[in-house]
C-alpha cells in the first residue's frame, strides 16, 4: 500500500478544491487547515497499518479527502447540546436537565436574551439596581420569608449560607443528614469548603433533641438541618421536630440553616401524593435561612434560592462569594416568569413538572394510544410494539420512595438487541430517550411531551 501515499494532495490543492473551498466562506482559513491536516494524517495512518481504502488515482484521493475534512468539519461544529425527548418516565431526570421551563418561561428568556435588559438599572431613578429585585418580591410573597436571594445552584447557596453563618467555628449537624446530594458532592465537603467546622450530633438511625443541647457550647455558630430528599432511613428510627430544634437554636442566639433541596412551594397531597416539605413549613417554624434549587420541583432554571429571616440574608448578600455565584439575566428571567406562574390559576397547566406530576394514568394512555396510531405497518419487521403499565419517578432528590403509576410503548426488537435499539432511537434528529428493561426499550408517555408526541412516532417510522 505503500503507492497510495503519492496519491494524497496537499493541504492547499485541498484548500482549493471545489468540495472544501466554499467551507473558507464560513470557516477561518487556519480551522480549516488544520482539518485538512488532520485527516491527511489519518489516512496516512491508515496506509501504514494496510487498512486504507484501495483507491486508484489522485482525483479519486482527492475527492474522498475532500468529503472527509467536509464531514469533520461538520462534526466538530454540530452543537453538542441538542433538544431529546424524554421517554425514561423520571420527570426531573438529572443528565436531561431536570425540570422542562414553562412556555411563559421560555418566551421571557426570548424576549430577555437577544439584547441589553435592565439586570441592574432601576429605571424609575436611573440609578444601579439590584438583581435579586426582579424576584425577590415573588419570593417572599409565596413562601412567607422577609428576604430572598438567588444564586447559580443550591450547592452554592449551600456553601455560601454556611461560609456567611459559621465560617471558622462549629455547626451541628445530625449523622443521619449527612447526604451525599450527587456528583458525589456531600454535604461534609460542603461544610469544609465553607470553613465550617463539622459538628456531627447523634447516631445514623436515630437523634434526639439532646444531642444538639449537649453540642452546644462557645465555639458552635449554626445548626444545620439538611432534608434527606434522595434517599430515607426507614425502622427503628428518630429525628427532632424542626419546630423544637429553632426553639433550642433560638434560646442560644443561634441561627437554623435548612438546606430542603426540592424546593416544593406547592402541597403534594393536593396532588394526591405524599406529603414533602414545603418552604413554607420551614418558615412558619421559625428557620433563619432555608436554602433549595430552582431547576427541581419549583421547575425553573438551575438556581439556588435562599430565603429566610433579612438580618442573616444581608449579610450572606454582602459576603465576597455572592459576586462568584451570582446568576445572569437569562436565569433571572426564567425564574422571573416561574415563580408568577404559583400565583395563576393555571398553574397545573402552564407548569410542566407538576403537570406532568398531576396528570392522571388514563390521560397519559391516551397520548401512548396515539403515538401507536400514527406508527407505520413496516415496523412490524424490525420490532413488536404495544402498550404496558409501567412506574415513572420524581427523579433529582425528590420523595425517592414514590412510584408514579405510567404507561409506556415497550418496543421488543427482532434481529437486533435491545441496547441497539436504544442507541437508534438516541441517534435520531431529535433523539428520544428511553430504558431498557426485561431485553426490551421502554418508552414511557409520561415524561413524553404532549407537543413530542408526533416526532416520537416519525422517530420510531424512521426505524422501518
């Protein structure tokens, strides 16, 4: 194979050929070189281990050097971020971005995104403003708190709460809220990147209002209440009332840090699921700072938001960090439009977690029977398909116990596996997401998108 390397052009007769040169149109002369060169030693490569393709002249080289630097450089700029449909049934899915933005949501971030907007003008006196002003008020309204804040996640929030209340002396906290809250972060490591010296009170199973009494002492700053929302420690078991620990905190001049993570604003049991504690709880019980996410059950962007008593919030405001973790227009205006949606009366419409949350099992069969009536007769060669109960989930940390009674399209495939499949269906123009179960790929119509509906079954055609 050794004859093919005089049939490689040069860089620049690539440069000039008529397949790559419209590229220098739109590419930079250098970008496109370099994947000339790229590809060039590539095949070069190729021609030493004796696998290159076996081609006859140089025109012939040429022409198929030139369509693989067109390919590259189409592949290295395609975005990497793409809309997929969700068919895993876990409504706040971690790795698709957790809570889906309400319609209103998105057109304000349109609307907001395209050009310069008043992040920090107060336009009546024309004097800089503060960003917290576009939701604070919202805030407060709907939970019940003097103050708010928002920053770019709850870890954050977390961390900042913490370095603001207790950085160099002691909080406590019980063993059995020790979370690890995902990524692997913990809520130990929080504390030590605060500052904060970790006070362990208690055992894992069990804590009892003593065991905070007995920790206290000159050097303790906070007690911190962390909500075990991914996981539950069930048995014989014990944990104080929220209610007792701020009166024990309070009559030691201590503030309480409740990191509830969720975010709920709104009672599950209207919903007819299981009680999960509301913002609201921890501010009627006297908490001086309760920290959660935005982009979970709230259903906005990925945001911290911090509520709580205005004396402790000032100050966590005017510490050094809030600069570093502080969030752009564009959340602003997502979160902006999320948080008036609690104050409408289509809330469970326009909302697209709680929608989904709330919507009934005959409603979500509905939308499965029409995805398998738009579906065409060819695909019976390639897979069987049909309608099954299956159990969705919360997903992010949220009631992990809880199952969400679903439907889903199971496809069973014949000439090829499951995780084939599935990788297919990822492979689509918009990829539809699902799992695999029992050698079959499960799509569940809960977390599919009422709007989603037609291009899962052109996905699924596609396959014929």
């Amino acid at each position: 194979m050794n004859e093919f390397y005089h049939l490689l052009p040069a860089v620049d007769a690539l440069l000039s050929h008529p397949t790559v040169a419209p590229l220098l149109s739109i590419y930079q002369r250098d970008v496109v070189r370099r994947r000339c060169r790229s590809v060039l030693d590539e095949i070069r490569q190729h021609i030493a281990q004796g696998t290159a393709e076996r081609i006859s002249s140089k025109e012939e080289m040429a022409d198929a050097v030139a369509r693989l630097v067109v390919a590259r450089i189409k592949a290295d700029f395609a975005p990497s971020l793409r809309p997929v449909i969700n068919a895993t049934g876990i409504i706040l899915h971690t790795g698709l971005g957790r809570a889906p933005l309400a319609r209103a949501a998105q057109e304000n971030v349109q609307r907001i995104m395209a050009g310069y907007a008043n992040i920090e003008l107060e336009m009546t006196s024309g004097k800089r403003g503060e960003r917290i002003d576009h939701v604070r008020q919202l805030l407060t309204e709907l939970t019940g708190a003097e103050d708010a804040l928002l920053v770019n996640n709850n870890a954050a929030a977390v961390l900042l709460a913490l370095n603001t209340l207790a950085a160099g002396r002691e909080a406590i906290i019980s063993r059995g809220q020790l979370v690890e809250i995902g990524g692997s972060f913990r809520i130990p490591d929080v504390m030590q990147k605060s500052g904060v010296l970790m006070r362990e009170v208690g055992t894992t199973n069990r804590t009892k209002l003593s065991d905070y009494a007995d920790a206290i002492d000159e050097k303790t700053a906070a007690i911190i209440v962390a909500h075990t929302s991914n996981y539950r420690v069930l048995g014989f078991t014990a944990q104080v009332a929220l209610p007792d620990i701020v009166t024990l905190a309070h009559q030691h001049h201590l503030p309480v840090l409740h990191d509830l993570g969720a975010g709920v604003l709104l009672d599950f049991r209207d919903l007819g699921l299981p009680y999960e504690p509301l913002v609201q709880d921890s501010i009627a019980a006297g908490v001086d700072v309760i920290t959660f996410s935005g982009d979970k059950v709230l259903g906005g962007p990925q945001a911290g938001l911090i509520v709580g008593v205005k004396a402790w919030l000032s100050r966590i405001q005017q510490n050094p960090i809030m600069r570093a973790v502080r969030c752009d227009k564009l959340i602003y205006a997502a979160m902006q439009a999320t948080l008036q949606l609690y104050f409408k009366n289509d809330l469970l419409q326009e909302h697209a977690v709680l929608k989904m949350l709330a919507e009934s099992v005959d409603e979500v069969q509905k939308r499965a029977a029409e995805i398998l009536r738009q579906l065409a007769p060819q695909i019976a060669g390639r897979f069987d398909i049909g309608i099954e109960p299956c159990q969705g989930q919360f997903g992010s940390g949220a009631l992990p116990l809880e199952k969400l009674p679903s439907v889903a399209l199971v496809l069973t495939p014949h000439a090829t596996t499951a995780d084939e499949l599935a990788q297919r269906l990822r492979s689509g123009s918009t990829p539809v997401v699902g799992y695999i179960q029992d050698d079959r790929v499960w799509l569940d119509c809960r977390t599919i998108l009422a709007e989603e509906g037609k291009e899962v079954a052109a996905t699924l055609n596609g396959l014929a």
